[in-house]
C-alpha cells in the first residue's frame, strides 16, 4: 500500500516534543507492516494546500496528523474517491478517532493503522459543509466562541473570562425560535440547544455519549426546550447514563434529511468544533459511506 502522511507541526501533542522523530516511528511502523510511506511536516497554514497536492497523487492512503479541524480538512478532499484517511490523532479531543476507538497513544497508534483495513463510513453535511460526528446550536456554539474571545489574552484575564462564563451565559441566553421541516410536518420550536449527529447515538451509559454506528446512513436530531443552561446540563447527565427517555422536553429522532429555518439571517453553527457562521436556512442532509478510514480489524468487528 501506497501511503503518504501528513503531519501538522503545531498540533496539540506535537507542541514542544520532536515532531521528525514521530514522523520517523510512523515510517518505522509502515514500513515494518509491508507499506511504502513518506511523511511530510507542515505549518498549519500550508495542510490545506499538501492535502491537494497528495489527494491528486490517488495515494491508497493519506496520514493525517492533527486535531479535528485537520481531520475534517482532510476528509473533505477524499470523499468518494479510493483513497483512505487513516488518522493520527495529534489534537485536543481527537473526536473521530475517539469513535473509531484509535488509541491516544502515539507509538500505539502508528502500528495500529499499519495493520489495519479499510472501513467506509457516513459523511453529514450542512449547507455543503461537512461534519464527521455532529453540529450544534445554540448553547455549544455560545460557548466555544467566549473561549475563543480569551485566547491569547493574559493569564488573569482569562482566568477572569472562565470564572464569568457560566454566569455570563445564563444572563444573555435567549432559546432559538426555529422552524424545524423533518419527518413530522414542518413546526415552530423554541430550543436552547440543537444537535444533529452523523448517525444517531446508543443509550448505553458512557460520559460522552458514542454513535451506536457510524454507516447506517441516517442523521439523528436532538432538541433541548428547556429554559435554562442547569436543566440542560441535567439533560446531559441523563444522557452519560444512558437515560435519555423521560424528559417532555427533549426531542430524539432519526431521519435522512432536514432543514432548520429562522427568523435570523445567519446562525453560528458547531461543526465537529468548528465554529461557521452559516446562512439560514439550513439543510442538512447525509452522505450513506463517502469516506474510506483505516480501522484496525478488531475496531472494524465491532463496527
């Protein structure tokens, strides 16, 4: 197998530590496995432009090193072709590679996807931009872009800016008027938060809640009515232990496509943490096994 990696030099758990030198453990790994691989490492400003260039080079795989944004960066570029994203999960929370249950560590996981298959699965996208695990809106979204007000401000304003966030949050929150077109006939809803995940999630208690698959080819839909940001942080308690049910207030279901309107020209929309101001209204639709991953053979039986 042809493979190239691409490796993001400023990625989380790169930071301060020898980038050539993992670079050299994945080639080692690789090549140990029967595989032709060459790594290459790049500022984070140039990814975009290696993952063109690598994606016309039809690679049986490409390695991406990064956090979420790369993972998405990359997948972009190899939907529906034959070329597989294998994933080094190199940022902060590593979303997808959580869910293909990749391992954290570095060593572990470059030996991993040299032995692993190849695995297709479902890519959702909103408005023609891609998510590989869910998009928010509402709470999600307010939150990820206060924390992006205080990067690189000092130490004391951010510990200020942290302390005042919740408080901050709950004075200004005002619940979403939105017109929800799915399954049912199209009705008016007022939410604090909306989620649609890229296949829906199981009920199985875990303190993140796990997709029950990642190829069934359906969205799922979450809505929280709930009036304040302490009922909706108890939603997701329920939901760690696999209680989801019960609660009047909070709609679930499973669907192909929908589309989200509101009075508001543009909404802020999380995608996969990525933070996109997007214009209304918005469609989201699925894409049934458009992305080929490298999944180790005992993650694949399970999937």
């Amino acid at each position: 197998m042809r493979v190239h990696g691409i490796l993001n030099r400023k990625a989380g758990t790169l930071i301060g530590a020898a980038a050539e030198a993992f670079a050299a453990r994945v080639e080692s790994a690789f090549e140990a496995a029967g595989h032709e691989v060459t790594i290459e490492i790049v500022e984070p400003d140039r990814i975009g432009e290696r993952l063109k260039h690598a994606a016309r080079q039809r690679y049986d795989a490409i390695l991406i090193g990064g956090g979420d944004g790369s993972v998405n960066a990359a997948a972009s570029m190899l939907l529906g072709s034959q070329t597989a994203l294998g994933i080094l999960p190199l940022g902060t929370l590593n979303r997808l590679a959580l869910e293909l249950e990749l391992s954290t560590d570095l060593d572990a996981v470059a030996t991993q996807l040299a032995r692993s298959q190849r695995f297709q699965i479902d890519v959702a996208e909103v408005n023609g931009n891609i998510f590989l695990c869910n998009s928010f809106i509402g709470l999600p979204p307010l939150v990820s872009e206060r924390r992006q007000e205080l990067r690189g401000r000092s130490f004391l304003e951010r510990l200020t800016g942290y302390f005042r966030l919740p408080f901050d949050i709950s004075r200004n929150m005002r619940r979403l008027a939105l017109l929800i077109d799915d399954r049912q006939a199209p009705r008016l809803i007022r939410a604090l938060t909306v989620v649609v995940s890229n296949n829906a999630y199981g009920e199985e208690p875990n303190l993140l809640p796990r997709r029950r698959a990642l190829d069934e080819g359906k969205l799922g839909l979450y809505i929280s009515k709930h009036h304040t940001v302490l009922q909706t942080l108890w939603l997701l308690i329920r939901a760690s232990l696999g209680m989801w049910s019960g609660d009047p207030k909070f709609e679930r279901q499973e669907l192909k496509k929908l589309t989200i309107e509101s009075r508001r020209r543009h909404l802020i929309v999380s995608n996969d943490g990525e933070l996109l101001k997007l214009r209304t209204p918005l469609r989201y639709s699925i894409r049934p096994k458009a992305l080929t991953v490298l999944l180790p053979a005992k993650q694949q039986e399970a999937a």
